[in-house]
C-alpha cells in the first residue's frame, strides 16, 4: 500500500489516515470483509455508540445544547455512518 506523507513541522503524519468516524467505518467494512448490509449496519452502530453518541451527550451536558439540537445532531451522525457502510458495500461489490 503506498502512503503519501505530509509534513507539517516536526511531525510527519499519512495523507490517506481517516479523519472522520465515517471514513473509519467505510475503511474498517473493508478491511474486515464485511459483505452484508447487516453486520455493516450492525458495525456503524456500534461505532456511534462508542464514539459519536457519548461525544453529543458529553457536548449537551458541557454546552447546554438544547434536546433537540442534540437528538438532531446524534441522529445525524447514525445516518451518516449508516449511508458510509452501504456505500462500502456497493464499493466491495
């Protein structure tokens, strides 16, 4: 696998490193050959249980978002993750 390196100080850090929950589910439906909608879905939601989700509530108790912002925003994040599965699902064929 090549891996193009940006450097940016003292630090050098890969370019194609997943920035995002998203882009982490679609790459890790990848590599762990998840072929079927259900354990895709399946393992997007358990990403947003782990990280999206305590992330939002941590946000709501903190800031003082209101409830519906925040159920808008969690919600959000489990759709996003979701259409990233399916969409890995479509790449893997």
């Amino acid at each position: 696998m090549l891996v193009v390196t940006e450097k940016s100080g003292l630090f050098s850090a890969p370019a194609c490193f997943p920035s995002s929950p998203v882009q982490f589910s679609a790459l890790l439906c990848i590599h762990l050959r998840l072929y079927s909608y259900r354990a895709t879905i399946g393992l997007a939601l358990a990403i947003w249980l782990m990280g999206p989700l305590p992330l939002t509530i941590t946000n709501v108790l903190f800031i003082k978002l209101t409830p519906a912002f925040a159920t808008a925003d969690a919600l959000g994040w489990l759709v996003r993750l979701c259409i990233a599965a399916i969409a890995a699902i479509v790449i893997i064929g």
